[in-house]
C-alpha cells in the first residue's frame, strides 16, 4: 500500500504549531518518502508478536538500548511474549535502561492502578532490568517541574530513547497528550480528557477513582526518539490510526504529528485499520 506521508492540509497557521514541529515539518517535506510504515496484521496476537519480535531485536542489536515504554492494554500482549524471549531464549535486559511514558499524577507507585505497579507486574519484575535502569515518572511529586524537568534531563543523560512504543488512545492521544489547540513540547502535568478518563474506568471500581490528571512526556519527548512503534488494536481505534497515517497534522489530533517523524512503524490490527483508505 502506498500512503501520503504527509497530508499537506497541514495547519497552515504556524502559531498553532510550535516552533519544533514546523522546522521538523519543512525537514521532512523537503526530504519526502514514505515515512510511516504500516504493518496490518489479523489480531491483537499477530500485532503483539511483532511488536515483541521488533523490541527484541532492538535489545539484540543494542544491548543497552533505552526503551520508551507505554502501559494500557494495548501493550500487554507484547509485554507477556518478553518475558517469555527472557525465560525461553534468554533475552537480555541486563543493560536496558526504561522511561516510561506516564503516569497517574497522585497516584501511589504502590496502588495497583499506578503505572509503576502496572509495568512491575507485566515486564519488570519478571525480567532482568535492574531496578537502577528504570525511570518511572513519580505521581507524588510534590514538585512538579522538577520532576518533569529532572525527566528530561535523564532521557537526555542516557542518550535519548532508542525505541519508544505507543499505545493511542480513541481520541488520538499519545502519551496523555490530549487533544488540544496546541502541541504540548516537554514532560509536563495534564489534565486527562473525559473520554479518557471514562475509558480508563474499566481498570478502577468506578469513574470518581480515575485520576483527573496524569504526568506525560510531552510531543517533542516523543519525537525525539530515534525509532517508534506504535500499537492499535480493535475497531475503536480505526479513526485514531486513520489519523495517524493520513490525517491532517494538528494538535487536535496528537497521533497524526507521528507523519513528521523519520522512522515510525505502525503495527495494527485488521480492526483497527479499517478506515485507512488506499490511496
Ligand atoms: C499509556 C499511554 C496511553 C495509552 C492509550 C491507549 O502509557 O500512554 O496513551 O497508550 O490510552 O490505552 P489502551 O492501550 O488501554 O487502549
């Protein structure tokens, strides 16, 4: 399938873009190609096998990769088939470094619905990453520029992130960054959408328990990874991931900024590519 990388519907008014996205914008139509790589696959199993096969190799070409690590139920799949290329194959995480992409802003670490309890169950403690390799926003902060700021500067200390996977939510969030009339740069404190948080309910007793707001890497945190991913799965998503490949590019739709970046693979199901036309 060929697809148009970049919708040329591109807002044209600049300020609603920052400063980041338009030089990335003007790099990127400049060098033209097809960027987005699309993966279809018939089920969430087929989608979950890749994206394990493409983070092991990753781990196998580079050893101490950093890894961008996304929760929900989107990645869980994947995350079981690590654990099993870590107790069958010996897949190695010893010199893995992790960041994951957010957090529940006053939430525990120990509250199950917590992120960190969230990653601890499904990949860290049943592999061999060690514990000092781990960077988990903490949702306690009592300082939050600090914390988001500190974040940073640690992604930046390690080198950057090598490999960032992503979820995306119905409303083509990325990370917690919501829809909004303009693109959020850095790690930063969100307020989480209603549709957010009525989706994510399904992992609390009830609504009223779902955190209103959450700490999320930010667009350019994102866009500077070096290699994405990013996972759908299930008709729900089909309009986000419709975006995501050929949607105008603007801060009402997070995912579609993915066009701009030089080396995304997005791997979905039949489901969820439903509404991606052939062009
Ligand atoms: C999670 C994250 C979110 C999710 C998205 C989809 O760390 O950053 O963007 O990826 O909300 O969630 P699921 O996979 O539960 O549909």
């Amino acid at each position: 399938m060929k697809l148009s990388v970049v919708d040329l519907n591109i807002y044209a008014n600049t300020d609603k873009i920052n400063e980041y996205v338009f030089k990335t914008f003007i790099r990127i139509l400049l060098t033209r190609g097809d960027y987005v790589k699309l993966i279809i696959v018939d089920n969430y199993e087929f989608m979950s096998k890749k994206a394990a096969q493409i983070l092991s190799s990753q781990i196998i070409l580079k050893p101490n990769s950093v890894l961008g690590l996304a929760t929900g139920s989107t990645p869980e799949g994947m995350y079981e088939i690590l654990v099993k290329m870590y107790q069958e194959e010996g897949l190695d995480f010893s010199n893995i470094t992790t960041f994951n992409l957010d957090e529940y802003y006053m939430i525990n670490p120990n509250n199950k619905q917590s992120y960190n309890y969230f990653m601890h169950e499904k990949l860290f403690n049943s592999v061999n990453v060690l514990p000092e390799n781990i960077n988990m926003l903490n949702g306690m902060t009592n300082n939050i520029e600090h914390e988001c700021k500190s974040y940073e500067e640690k992604i930046s200390k390690c080198g950057g992130i090598d490999l960032q996977v992503l979820g995306v939510g119905k409303n083509g969030h990325i990370g917690f960054n919501e829809p909004d009339f303009k693109f959020e740069a850095i790690t930063h404190l969100v307020e989480l959408d209603e549709e957010t948080i009525e989706a994510n309910s399904r992992f609390f007793n009830n609504k009223e328990e779902v955190p209103t707001k959450a700490l999320s890497m930010g667009m350019k945190t994102i866009m500077n990874s070096r290699k994405i991913i990013l996972l759908a799965n299930g008709e729900e998503k089909a309009e986000a991931i419709k975006q995501a490949v050929q949607g105008s590019i603007m801060p009402e739709t997070p995912v579609s900024i993915l066009q701009l970046h030089p080396d995304v693979t997005i791997i979905v199901d039949k489901e969820a590519a439903k509404l991606i036309n052939e062009k």
